[in-house]
C-alpha cells in the first residue's frame, strides 16, 4: 500500500503540487516551417484534494517523457489535459521555459545571424477548463529621450529586456510578439553586424528614442490592435548604462473583464 | 523643461513603473532587541496616468537614500506612502528583500551558531490604502516518508526550501515565521553541529519523515490558527537527492475571502 | 578604414579578447550512436598583439553560425584552430557548456527516464598547440559516515554535485567521466524511481556512507587508472541537509608533471 | 572516535577541503574612516594530507563565527593563519566576496547618491607563506568607437563590468581600484543624476569612447604604473546594447615574474 495514497486527517486541500526545475529536451514547431530542436525547464502541478495525503511524483516524470516531440501549443494543451487526467485532479498547470533560436538578417548587407530568445507556455486548467499563455522576453536596444534632448552631442543608451506575456483566442506564432517587441524598442538587437549594418542601428535607435514607459506604450497599443488577444502584461527592464540599477514598466490588461 | 512631463497622446496608463534590482544597506529591527545590518534589493514601482509620458526616476533612489536606517514594517510602510506622495501617484509597490541572520544554539551541546534567511517585506498601496506582506524563506530537512516506510533501513533526505508569505492584521515579527517553518519540516537546520547534536538531528528527521504535502498543510495549520495572519501563501520545494528535479508543494489561503 | 584596425601606441598585448555570453544550438555525438540537440553557451577567445587596437568581433559570430552541427570533440578542435587562424591570432580559447541528456533505467523495474547533466568543452591554443579538457557536472547521492555511525537509526544524505575535468591524449566519451562518478557516489540519481527502486537506492546509499571527501577520493582512483586520462581536477560539493551551506572536496593532479 | 580521524588507506591526498556558500555579516574598514556593515559569502579550505579520512567541517564556521567583526587586510590574514592552525594544514585558502557600498557625488549638481560594488578578499596560504588578493568588480560605461565614427549621430553604448584582482606588497584601500575602474571607462556610473549630470555624463561618454580592448589596456597601464600592485588580471565584459551577448577583454601580468 502506497504511503501517498493513505487518508489525510487535515482536512486541507493542496492548492499546487508536483515537480519543478526538471529540464527536457523538446522540440518545437516554427513559424518558418519545420520544427527545432532545444531544452526546455518544466514545473508540472495539480490540485490535491483534502482527503489525499500525497501526490504521485513519478508518473508527471512520466508524463513528460511520453510528450518531449514536437510541441505546439495544441499538443501542450493535450499535456495539460493528460496531466490532469493521470493524476486524477481538476486543475492542472504546466510552465515550460526555453531558449528559442530565430535567423535574423543584418539590416544593411543582409548578413544571416541567429538571436535567442527566451519563450515560455503556460497551461493553466481550473475546473476541466485550459487556458494557455505564450511569453516571449526580447532583449531590445532603448536610448533615453532625456538625455538626447538635454545633450549637445550623443545620447546614452542601453540593452532593454521586453517581456509579453498573452491570453489569446486564435492561434498566433511566439514569432508575431517577438517582432511587435523588437519593431517598438529604439531599435532592434542582431546576431552580426557589419560596419555598415552597425551605422545603420546605432542611427535609427538616435532617431527613435524610448523611455522604458513608451516602450511599453507602444507595444500595448499593438496588442490592442489585434483582437486575437485577450489579455496581455507588457513589462521593459532597461540595465541603465548611467546607473547600476534597472528602469522598469509594466501594463496589464484584460480586454474581457472590461 | 522636463521631457518626462510633456502630456502623452496615447491615452495609455501604465501600472507600474519606476527602479528594480537596486541594492541598498538596511537595518532591520530584531526580535531579539536591536538592529542588524544587512543589504536588501529593492524595486519600487507607482503607476503613471494615461496624460504623463513619463515618471521621475530620480525620486525613488532619492526616497530610498532617505530611509536606509533601521526598517521595521512600520517604517516600511511610511517609506511606501512618501513614495507615492513625492511621485503624486495613487498605488505604489516596494518590494525589499535582504538575507536575515538569527543566532541559533545547537539542540544538544548548546553551541552558538548563526542560521541565515531570506526575508521580503511586500508594500501594495492602491488608492491611498497600503498593504502590507512579508515574506520569510527557511530551509529545512525534509525525510521522505515513502522511502523510511519500504526500506529496511535508511531513508533519503534533503534540504527543502519553505517560503512562507503572510498578510496580518496585527504586529509579529519575521522570526515568527522562521519558527514555524522550522519546526514543521522533518528537522531543522543549524550553523553548526558537533557529534552529539549531528546524532540528534539524524535521528530526528528519522523519526518525523515528512512529504512536501505535508510540510505546507503542517505549516497551513498553524497559520489558521493565529487569527493575526489573515491571508498567506506557503510552498515547501525540495531539492531531491534521488533526483535531478525538485518535489513542490503550495497552499494558498484568504481568511478574509471566506 | 576600420577603427580597430589601426595602430595601438600603449604597447599592451591583451590575454583574451572575444565575446562570451552567447547561446546557440549544437548537436553533440552520443555514445550510444547518433547526435543529439541541445543548446551550448559559448565564450570565445583570442589573444590580440600590441600593435593592433581592436578584434574582429563580429567574425567570433560567423564562424559559431559555421560550425553549429554535429560537435565532436574533433570538430570542436578544428573550429579552434579555424578561429585563431581566421583573427589571425597564436592564442584562442573556446568554452562551451550544455545540458546533455542521458536515458536511463531505473535499478529494480528498469523504467526508462532521462538525466541531464552539464557538459564543457573546453579548448585552449597556445603558439598552435591546442589542448583540449572535457568536463562534466553530475548530481550524485551522498550519505554522511558520521551521521550513520554515531545514529541509532538513519543518516542525513543530499544531492551532491560533482565535477570531474580531464585532459586526455586518446579518445574517450563523456558518458565515461558521467558513469565514473555516478559509480563513486553513496548513490547514483535516477529520473523515474518507482517505490521498488527507491526502496534500492536508499538502502544502497545507507550501505555505501561517503564524505565528500572520499568520494574525490575515490573519483581521482579511477581516473589515475585509466592511462589516457593526463590531468584532472574532480570536485563534490554537498548541498547538506543539516546545514545552509555546501561541503566541498577538490583533488587535482597532473601525471605528465610528476 | 570521529569517523573523520580514522586513517585512510588510498593514499591520496587533497589539495582543498572545507566549507563555501556560507553567508555571513561582516564589517569592512572604509577609506572615509570607520566601517561599514554587509554581506559577505565565504569559501574555506585547507588542505588534507592522505594518511586522513576527512577534516573537521565544523571548525571552519567557528573560525568565521569568532572572526565576524571589522575585516581588514590584516585580520583576514589572521583569519587565514588561524584556519590553517586550527585545521592542522600547511595549506590554506578563504575567499569572501561582499556588495560594498560608496557614497558618489553627481557630476555637476553634487547630489549625494550611494554605488554598490562587489567587492573580494581572496587568501592563499601555501607552506605557510600567505598572499593576499583584493578583487573589484565595477560597472562603468563604454561607448563604441566604431559606432561614433561611422554614424553621423549617436553611438552605441552600455553597461559594462570591469574587474580588476591586484597582489599588492603594500597597502592600498580597495576604494582606489574601483577609483582606477571609473576614471578609465566611457564613463562612470552613478546612483542620482539630475538632468543637467545626465548631460554631463551623455557628453563625457561620447567624447571618450572606448572599447572593452581600450578599457583593460588603459587600467593595466595604471596598475602597471604603481609599484605596490605586484600582480593583476584586469578584465571588461560589455553588456553590447546592440547584440545578445558580450564582449570580453582581459590582460594579466605578474610584474615579479618577468
């Protein structure tokens, strides 16, 4: 007889319980076609309801290995819902966070590069319901509005790290946030650069300075824009390159509780 | 004139905005008497209304230099209303969080040593009304009772991390927290230990094997029977030693949403 | 004219100039046949002569997106040498570490999991010569000798990470230094266990008590036997479950140096 | 009998045994007179000679808790010399790494704001003979050469990291190397800049734009200029505000081995 499947006196039911810092590999489905390959770091969790002492740690293991092909978000819904299913509970939650590779063409000769993002999904299930997130964190390059206008000459500038997090109603590519973010940055970052490609970033970041607050703004405004989705949280976190602490912004908001 | 203060036409407000991952020297009142020292790091955000583009930066490192002594929650909570007045804001947020050192006697010898602890305080001040969190993160020993019960002898163990985050409606310190987290996991853990007290412990975390489920339903308990703590949130993660991954547990409670 | 080509008056050769932080996918060759993907973090070096002002950055870039596939410990090689050749440089360094992942069978039942385990290489070339070392990161089992000797029941054990860094002048896997230390721990860590196979490895960890100490001890025995292994460097570090900080052990020795 | 003290028959012995990730308050002494209170995190080892099964972890922490007060140069070689004693070793080594804070002055208002710094003593104790390192790590601005000179308007710049480790033969307070780390960046960084200091340091860094190849170069030739400093290893790690990774310079020199 299982210790974990023995009564439990409490009378308290467990909100999340599960595992947590395991690292997969997993493979994941491209907007340019095809899928590619990476590692992704898991938290898997359900509900316990009171009368239960324990949860069965092995089989989320389990449920991972029997999932690691091709994920997209359809399939990682299939995994929130299995989840819940083997683990006999109502709700469910998976994270999964991974490094993302995108080839990227310098802005002047072309040159192909490849930039890494972080993309996470989360799976949310409450009551035999799912709901998925997508978040995408985009480094961009900011330039201070401020110090431009004050300043005779130059402007400082920095490394700016966006994150978006959406609630959607039809199906979109972690793709499509990465470049709302990188289009809303004072420029965009890149993989290589020539000399030429490097005049051309360092001049459109001076022609396009952002606070952190406008960066938000602006990618807000585009979220707004398309009804796919329904809810989002926008967050900037420059690294000041003048100050040895970060300048941070954040908007919410849920179209569907308005 | 201030590029910051210039009126904004994209009729967006922001929710939070303002400085993260700043560290500051602190002193924090101690239930023993006294002060220690110690660095925390900050983020201290206030929201921004849709007509401003943009908050002043300047002022939350200026409120923070002003406020570096001797913090206890009180102070605390000062230091989140200036903040809000000086940036003219309706909500604001300060989180702090800073290594805390008790001393602690070993269990048998009675040897003086000194355990540290990760401590938060979380200000939330929506429309001139603040609220107060703090929050304590306390390693422990966790026994695995399913390993105690099948093996014919051992039982694998480990340091589990409990974090334990509380609203209150009433005074209590920090090192109250500790003591419960403590003395609901398997065993506690000490700055040091000489033979006979390291023979206590064992035998201890022997005798009082514990799931992660049963660590935050422990510590739930006693958290709803002390009528000050009025919401909480308790998590127990264990770092495996016959895994790679880590067991986690988390409860969730509102008294006042009753 | 490039402004890092030109001539530098301050007559400073630099150790190591490049660029470091930078992630890209890699697929690595596995003992078991074939390759796998997964996702290094490189740093990559050359040494730059008195008289030049600056590197070639973005060529570090081009010559990683050139040699993304199917790395060996041979090809790892011959982009060092294509590296110092193409910044025309005597010295270069590269660093690569990855998450590399292993199936794995539980003891008793036999059930298939996965480990991930960290992986360098690590490549160094001076005046042409280069020397190559391979690490490995592995999470190991240990079970304290004091703590089981002076308990009438029990003994605190913990995950312990071990490192092992070889220099090696013939052909050998990772999967070797992976299986060696995992050999030489109180126990070995497993993805899936279930409750037969925990009941193994808990009493195989109380039968087989380790320090830190012994367990370089013992690492450092098995690389002193196997003739290709030159020089190695072999750390445990316990994450101790009866305290807040780590034990830690380090034997290093250079056989072609006695 | 200790389990400890029992005679080893591999005959292999260890070159670092002890404790680290030990978190400890400390008081440091200021070049402004006085001490100020943090953090520090330790690592203590000393050698084990092979006719020992292991050393006696719980020394170390009574060595650091008598040592907790007022740490100069000094005392931490003390410390040192004690650790070997108490150990029984002819080999010794401490490391304590802390955040250490400096009252900064803006540019051109004078505004008083607070820079934190990571700061290490790092004790290598060898047949006796005890050398003592002081590390400094310090962020400062860079701005890129290559980007002013091609752009007809802005450049790209950045936070970066400089470290700077110094074996001296006499004393020097750790605050001048930091003082040597900000006069040799684009710029130095501060914690409060009104607007007209935010155009100070725009301009400052755009008339003094320097690679991570400048940087080191420029501060190995002020330590090479002070006799005091014996050895050094001068790093710079650029956060590129135009890419997603670093650039990396180092220069090391030991002035006795020439």
């Amino acid at each position: 007889e299982d210790v974990q499947g023995r009564t439990d006196p409490r009378r308290l039911a467990i909100n999340k319980v599960g595992i947590c810092d395991i690292r997969h590999p997993v493979s994941i489905a491209q907007r340019v076609g095809g899928h590619q390959s990476t590692v992704a770091t898991f938290a898997m969790y359900v509900n316990l309801p009171h009368e239960f002492k324990g949860t069965h740690m092995s089989r989320f293991v389990e449920i991972l290995n029997a999932h690691e092909q091709q994920i997209t978000p359809d399939s990682f819904q299939l995994m929130l819902e299995e989840m819940a299913e083997r683990l006999e509970a109502n709700n469910g939650h998976i994270e999964m966070y991974f490094p993302y590779f995108v080839d990227k063409y310098a802005p002047v000769t072309g040159e192909k590069g490849v930039m890494d993002y972080e993309v996470g999904f989360i799976g949310d299930r409450v009551d035999g319901v799912s709901t998925l997130y997508v978040e995408v964190q985009v480094p961009v390059t900011t330039l201070c509005p401020c110090s431009k206008d004050i300043s005779d000459y130059g402007a400082h500038n920095q490394r700016s790290l966006v994150t978006i997090r959406v609630r959607a109603d039809a199906f979109f590519w972690a793709e499509e946030l990465i470049d709302i973010a990188e289009s809303e940055g004072s420029c965009e970052l890149y993989g290589v650069l020539k000399r030429i490609d490097e005049k051309a970033v360092t001049e459109r970041a001076y022609e396009n300075p952002k606070f952190v607050e406008d960066v938000v703004r602006d990618i807000a405004t585009r979220l707004n824009d398309d009804d796919r989705f329904r809810s989002y949280r926008v967050t900037s976190e420059n690294f000041e390159s003048i100050h040895n602490h970060s300048a941070y912004a954040m908007i919410e908001h849920d179209k569907d509780a308005e």
